[in-house]
C-alpha cells in the first residue's frame, strides 16, 4: 500500500512550493491533500466492495 500510495503521489502534478522547486513548503498544498484524500476514499469503497 505505501508503495501505491508514493506512485500516485509522484504522478501527482505539484503545483505548490516544495523544496524540489527550490521554495520551502511548510505542509503540502490543499490541493494535492484532497486529492490524496478522494484517492484513500476510492480505494476504501474499492476494498469494501471485494
């Protein structure tokens, strides 16, 4: 699941400051946290569903 979850996070176009942009980022962008967030709830109701 780890593995799953740093692949996606990696397909992930970013478009907050991080670090790998050269600008430091306290926390991850809103965006990309309710996108992570719908993507743990697809694949809860995917596991339910099995």
């Amino acid at each position: 699941l780890p593995k799953l979850l740093s692949a996606t996070a990696t397909e992930v176009p970013c478009t907050c400051p991080s670090p790998a942009h050269g600008e430091a980022a306290p926390r991850p962008g809103p965006a990309l946290s309710l996108s992570l967030l719908f993507f743990l709830f697809l694949l809860h109701s995917g596991l339910r569903r099995l």
